[in-house]
C-alpha cells in the first residue's frame, strides 16, 4: 500500500488543506485525497495507506446514492487512465506522476460555498456529551434529562457551527445567520441536512453500521443549492459497529481512534511536531478506514 502526503500537479492550487489538495480548472476543481492525518490540529508526519482513497471513493458512493435527494458538485471520479486523460491534457506533468491521482481524486464543478459546517447529531456523543452533562442542552436544542453517553436521540438534531481557516468552529448563532445573510436558507440548510442523515442513517443500517453524527457543506452550483467537499466519510461522520453498540460509554469508531489513543498515551504534548506512529497503529488504522468502505458499499477500492 502506497501513502500519499502530497501532490504537485502542475495546475493553480485552489486551496491545500489538512487531507486534501484541490486544484484550480477553471470551472471545475480537481479535488484529490491525500494519505495525510490530523490529530489535536496537527498533521502528522505520516499518512495511513489508502485513507485518501477511502474518502475520496466514500464520498462518490454517498453523492450518487443521495443526488435524488439534492443535487452536488459531483462530476466523476479519476479512477482510470481514461479519466486521468482529462488532467493530462491541461497538465504537462510525466505520467508516472499523474497516476497516484487515480482513485483518490475527482472533478467537482466550481461552487459558491456557504461557510456553515451543518451538523447532524442522532446520538449522544463527543463534545455533545461533554456539553449535555453541563447544560442539558447541545447548542441551543433542549434535552431530556437522565440520558446516558452514546444514547439515540429521541430525533436527530441540526447544530450547526461556523467554519473559519483561521479560527476553531463555534456554534451558530442568530447574530451570524445575520451577518452570512443566510436568514432566508436557514430553514432549508436543516431540513436538506435532516433528510440526508437520516437517508444515510437507514441505509447504514442495513449494513450493520451506526452513523451517530457527521456534518455537510452546502453550496450554489448555477444559482441551486448544492452539496460539496466531502459526503459522509470518517474524517466528517462518527461511524460504529452495530454488533459492538452499548450505551453509557464511548463507543470504537471506524476512524482514526487507534491513532488518537496511542498518541494520549505517548506523553505528547500535542504540539507539532508531532511523533512517528508505530508501524502496528498505522496499519490498523488504514484497516478499518477499509472494511468500512467494504460493508457500507460491498465493493472493492479502486485503484490498489
């Protein structure tokens, strides 16, 4: 298995994040999922093989399966040498290159971002649970007491926060509904956000698999609201195993938990840099990245 931390096609680079770099087409972006993981708000020296594959292919699956519902900025998948051609053609970057771009990288048509992270909890975890033993709430949402940690809402609940480069997320306040001038949206983002989850929450079922939370992005494609960036994945949603589900305690997710854990318990600091991962975490972190690919799609990941 192959890792990824970077890429450098010749193309303007439209923006670099922590997982992903995206590439500026004209009308289109060329988004590609690298190996790169953070934890604590660091980027770790290493990646974890075909992480950046999983949630670029995760994504695809969750575009096509919810587009009845609402449109995306979805084009195709870069997941062969035919599609590759499409970069090839405006890039002039050896081809040898350009190939670890096959699988973990799409087209997406150029959106107008709404700069909201809409959150959708349906359990009781996280920093919700943190915040529902203080207050009894989750942002501004009422709850009933004597709930225990990683309990199913009575119906899942829209928290959303801001999103910011340069600042950590927050709840949304009416003030900042006010100044995005996203009053008249408000409603639809929720209700858009609520029907996606609980779309996705039932089909994972069916699956075996527990969606506790995760968070959209919405845009404007040609003036309609849109879905964009990533859908559904572990780096954006809380993912369990049905058969392991009990409630009162923090429960394994198919994420990069291993990773955390051993690093709490490396004596870090949590400021970079951070340490080098052990061979076994690595490993066992890119192990469950795939079998959740596995059972939510019963397919194979491309381009291994």
């Amino acid at each position: 298995m192959s890792v990824l931390l970077k890429t450098d096609v010749p193309l303007p680079l439209f923006r670099r994040g922590k997982v992903r770099d995206v590439y500026d087409l004209g009308d289109k972006l060329l988004i590609v999922s690298t190996d790169r993981i953070s934890a604590f708000d660091v980027v770790l020296p290493y990646g974890i093989p075909d992480k950046g594959k999983v949630l670029n292919q995760l994504s695809v699956f969750w575009f096509e399966k919810t587009a009845h519902i609402l449109p995306n900025h979805f084009i195709k998948i870069i997941d062969s040498n035919v599609v590759l051609n499409e970069v090839k053609n405006i890039s002039d970057q050896p081809e040898e290159l350009l190939d670890p771009l096959i699988g973990r990288s799409m087209l997406v048509v150029k959106a107008e971002r709404i700069p909201v992270e809409c959150v959708v909890r349906g359990y009781l975890s996280g920093s919700a649970w943190a915040e529902y033993k203080e207050t009894g709430k989750v942002g501004h949402v009422n709850l009933l007491q004597g709930m225990k940690e990683s309990q199913e809402l009575p119906q899942p609940i829209f928290t959303p926060t801001t999103k910011s480069d340069t600042e950590h997320d927050r709840p949304l306040t009416n003030r900042d509904i006010q100044d995005l001038g996203i009053e008249n949206l408000f409603e639809e983002l929720e209700q858009k956000s609520l029907l996606i989850y609980r779309y996705a929450r039932d089909y994972a079922r069916t699956k075996g698999i527990i969606i506790a939370d995760t968070k959209f992005e919405f845009g404007f494609v040609d003036g309609q609201l849109a879905l964009i960036d990533e859908l559904l994945t572990p780096d954006s949603s809380r993912f369990w195993d049905a058969s392991q589900y009990e409630v009162g305690h923090s429960q394994p997710s198919f994420d990069k938990q291993p990773v955390r854990d051993w690093l709490s318990s490396s004596g870090w600091d949590k400021k970079p840099p951070a340490p080098m991962l052990p061979p076994e975490v690595i490993e066992k972190t890119s192990k469950r990245y795939c079998e959740l690919y596995s059972r939510l799609t019963g397919g194979i990941l491309r381009g291994k």
